[in-house]
C-alpha cells in the first residue's frame, strides 16, 4: 500500500478525543499498524474507551501479532471520523484476556490524537487471485469490468474495449457498483481521469476519481482499501500462513441442497429498482444468519452500514420501499420479515425521532428474529404450534442478545424495546419476560403490532397468508394482547389497503398496491397476470393515473405471502 504523507494536526482537548474515539467505535472503519519499518495496517475492533484510562480492543483478526504486541511492540490505530482521518500516539497493550475464542485487549489510552483534514491517498492493488466484480453504469449501458486497484479517491478498473464508447459520451460521472467475493455490494458516482489501452488482451485500464461521496461511503471505501491490502499480504509466501483472511474475499458457505452462492443472486430477477438495491440487505442477513449459525457474534459494523442503507432508501423514497419489502421472495423467511418489519416499524414510528434512534430501531428490527436459526428448527415446521414449541422458540431473544457484543453503538433501551419487547403482549402473556403493559415500553407495544401484522401476512406451517382486513380483525379482537391505540394508528398511518397489497378490482384485473393518496385510494398500481409473490418476470405495466376509471373500484385484496 502507497502512502503520499501530510501533516496532522494534533488534538489534546479531552472532549474532542473522547467524541472522535466514540465515533470510530461506532462506526467501525479502526486499523492497527505496528510501529515498525514495513509494517502494514490491519483492521480491528475498537470496542470502547474508558477517558483517560483505556482503550479496549478486539484483536481476534489480528492474532498472529498478539505475541508482537504481548512483548511490548510499540502500535497506533488510524481511522476515519467526522470526515477526518485519525491517527493515535504510540500506543502498548496493557492487558489481554482470551474470552469464548476472541481476543480482548486494553492499551494505554492516548494523550492526544493526529487529526487530517485531507485523506491521505492510498492505493491498495489487487493479487493474482483476487476478484472483485464491478459494474459500469451510464444511462441505459452496463459494463462488466474487473477491479484492479482501490484508494480514498479512486480506483483503476478493467474493462472491455467495448467500454470505450460509455466513456466518450459520459456527460456526468457514471455509477461504479462493486461485488466482493462474499457478496457485499457497493455503489459510488466516478468521473474517468485517464485510460489506457491493452491491446494484447483487448482491455482499457481505467483510471477513476469518487465525487460526491458521503460520509458513510468514504467510510466504506477506508474499510475496503484496508481489506484489500490485509488480503494482498496474505499472498506473499512468507505471510500467506499466518495472517487472518480478509472476510470480504471469502467465498459463502453453500446452503445443505442449495445450488448457488450466497451472495450471488440474479439481482435482474426482483420486480421493481428498489427491491434490486434492498436485496443487498436481505444478502448480508442471509449471511449473518449463516455466521450465527456457525458460532460468530452479530456484526456491528456491517449491521450498522445496512442500516443506514435502509434509513437512505426511505428517506429517498418511502412508498418504494414499503413494496420493494413485499419483493423479497427467493430470500428465506426470516430475512423477508427481518426487513420488513425494520422497514415498517422505521415507516410508523420514526418520523420525528433523531436519526441515531432510527436507525438503531432499523437495525434491531432487521435482526430481532435472526436467534430463531439458533433453536432446533424443527420447531417451525410443526403442523399445530403448541406450548412447548412455543416456550422452546421463546429461548431465540437470549440467544441473540448474547450475540450482540460487537453492537455496542446501539442504544440498549431501543435493543430492549425492539428485540426484546417485540413478543410481550398487554396482559403478561408474551416472553422471554412476560412483561404486561405497565411495564412495556411505547416503542416495544408498536413493534409488537408491527411485527405480527408481518408475520401474519406469510404463509407458516401451521396457517397460510392472510390479507390486511383479516390481521386487523386479528388485533382488534385480541386488546387484551396488543394495545389498542398502537393499532389503530397503524391502521389509520398504512390505511385498509396497505401499499403491497394485492388488489382485485371490479374490471376483474389483478394489481399491487404501489402508492396511496391521504385517504388510502390507490394511486398508483402494478398490474399482475398471476397470484403469485411479486418478481420481474410476473408482473405487468404500473397503471399510475385513473385508477378507478382504468380498473374499477377495489373489491377486495387477495391474500399471497410475501
């Protein structure tokens, strides 16, 4: 990895450190670098700081170095917050423990911190061996290419020659999307700066710069250039044995029976631009669902960016997003609800919240069921659902909130309300708690709605789909179970036809409902040949204007599970 050094400017303030270190904590994005000649910088946790005591860290994906650190070895951590890049005084580890095969540790904390305002420009170059896919967007045109190499401006891709035409007549910057091997996914706008031809192997090597980049991208992209250098090193014969692999040039375990990678879904498939870019989401649970699975905790970092994803796709379009969460098909059950619920629970009650609160209840509705993989899952396909299903799967809120070590950015009174809270019912007879409602939080009695209403709108083993006129049956004639209130508002805030609702209407033509004016008449809908879940290749032209005269009055909704 190339560096072009600048100078830093040195903070002593205890107030500014304390608010710089507790962004890098939450936002993730932390490399340690050995105080020596060649050393490289490695990606870590920082999971807290304790003012003017310590820092502790996790240093599991770093272990080939403990016995370097262990002995004394001098380190810094850089990272970026705020915009800036940061960087510590030599730092020595001060404690280590080993806890259920992690490695925590606590250094000195640091007197002061290295603050630039300028990101430095490094250029971290991909091996023989390292494939990250990447896409090339301009108007109607799509390129396939290859990544060649990554820094905080820019990149080099490779691509056909046929690319040649999309970069002469790039009025604008075009759209970079990048695909690692473990199916993570990202977009950035670039400009092309210089281009290159090969003529032997018929390619251009194409110079990008990033414009208009926001935090978290930025962010993004620090995290991507460090993994690709902590993957490149592995390469080296000398180190290929000891060091960690970077997980984002790690190949998905396949599912028993399954015939693809996760990861690596025919995007092109799901019905509408939205549900394309949200599954993206549904391909990171998949995954954590998998890591769970296999004994790893949930991963705050990458939890925190899908997150944020959610909370920039609804900000950019609500009523999109509400039906791109009905799209989800190919996805397994309890990715579809993860998502819906935090796109729905987001949708009802985070309008005038701070956006942290919001995305913590994104981020805990996302995962609030990923603990049923942890239970015996012949438990979900019982025919009749009995008590002792029912108290065994009640065991899946502890399990996951034992796995939420490397969350701590996220608010525990949110996490208890959402995850823990989201299965208590009015009268006590919910779990894990058997909280009653005195003792129930606001935001706890509206997931519970929220998340039966999801629930009850997919088929289960032991009852099939249901319409939203049926659900709200259900609740209104349980109030000793759900609060009453909660209900109503969310009736009246998602209206008698909700927005992904399969319509039938007099003219007896078939419609999904995408948008709905302040009175819930449908205002826009996608015309649909067949009762089935909603992908590109069923569905038919939207009708977006003259909803009545064109289709008739709505005359029903029929129920599919989505």
């Amino acid at each position: 990895m190339v560096a072009q050094q600048d100078e830093f400017e040195t903070i002593v303030s205890t107030t500014v450190i304390e608010s710089l270190l507790n962004t890098l904590i939450e936002t993730g994005g932390v490399s340690l670098c050995l105080a020596a000649t060649g050393a490289r910088p490695e990606p870590i946790v920082l999971m807290e700081q304790h003012q003017g005591q310590a820092l502790v860290m996790d240093l599991s994906s770093v272990d080939y170095l403990l016995h370097h650190l262990q002995g004394g070895a001098a380190f810094y951590l850089r990272g970026q917050a705020q915009g800036k890049v940061l960087q510590t005084p030599l730092l020595q580890l001060t404690e280590t423990r080993q806890a259920g095969g992690r490695f925590l540790c606590c250094s000195d904390y640091p007197a002061s911190l290295e603050v630039l305002q300028r990101r430095e420009s490094f250029r971290a170059e991909l091996r023989m061996g390292m494939v990250v896919s990447t896409g090339l967007y301009g108007g109607d045109a799509e390129i396939e290419g290859e990544l060649r190499d990554l820094s905080q401006d820019g990149c080099q891709l490779e691509l056909p020659l046929a690319a040649s035409g999309l970069l002469a007549g790039a009025a604008s910057p075009l759209k970079l999307a990048f695909t690692f091997p473990d199916g993570t996914y990202f977009e950035v706008l670039g400009e092309a700066r210089h281009q290159k031809t090969d003529a032997e192997r018929h390619l251009l090597r194409v110079g990008f710069n990033f414009v208009e980049c926001s935090a978290e991208q930025e962010r993004q992209i620090w995290y991507f250039v460090c993994e690709i250098e902590r993957e490149a090193a592995r390469y080296k014969k000398e180190e290929q044995n000891e060091r960690q692999p970077s997980p984002l040039f790690a190949l998905p375990s396949k599912r028993p029976g399954a015939g693809e990678l996760l990861g690596r879904r025919d995007v092109k498939r799901y019905a509408t631009p939205m549900a394309r870019r949200l599954v993206k989401v549904a391909a990171y649970l998949d995954t954590q669902l998998l890591s769970l699975q296999q004994g790893s905790d949930i991963d705050g970092r990458q939890l925190s960016r899908y997150a944020d994803r959610i909370l920039g796709l609804h900000e950019e379009d609500r009523e999109a997003l509400l039906f791109a969460s009905r799209c989800l098909s190919p996805e397994p059950l309890i990715v579809r609800h993860g998502i819906a619920v935090a796109v729905h629970l987001l949708d009802f009650v985070g309008a005038s919240m701070p956006r942290e609160l919001r995305k913590a209840i994104v981020a805990s509705g996302l995962i609030h069921d990923l603990g049923k993989a942890l239970v015996p899952q012949v438990l979900f396909k019982a025919p009749h659902f009995e008590a002792k299903h029912r108290e065994a799967i009640s065991e899946h809120v502890q399990l996951l909130l034992d796995r939420l070590h490397n969350c701590q950015w996220l608010s525990a009174g949110i996490v208890q309300a959402v995850i823990g809270g989201v299965n208590e019912r009015m009268d006590g007879s919910g779990y894990p708690s058997g909280l009653s409602g005195a003792d129930l939080s606001e935001l706890a009695k509206a997931s519970a709605v929220v998340d039966v209403v999801e629930a009850m709108r997919r088929d289960r083993a032991d009852r099939p789909a249901k319409t939203a006129q049926q659900i709200y049956r259900h609740l209104l004639q349980h109030p000793h179970h759900f609060d009453m209130r909660w209900v109503k508002r969310y009736i009246d805030h998602f209206k008698g036809l909700p927005i992904g609702s399969l319509a039938h209407f007099s003219s007896q033509q078939k419609g999904w409902i995408l948008r709905l004016d302040a009175k819930g008449n449908p205002t826009e809908v996608l015309l649909a040949p067949q009762v089935e879940p909603p992908m590109r290749d069923n569905v038919g032209v939207v009708v977006q204007s003259n909803i009545a005269e064109r289709l008739g009055r709505t005359v029903g909704e029929i129920a599919v599970s989505t």
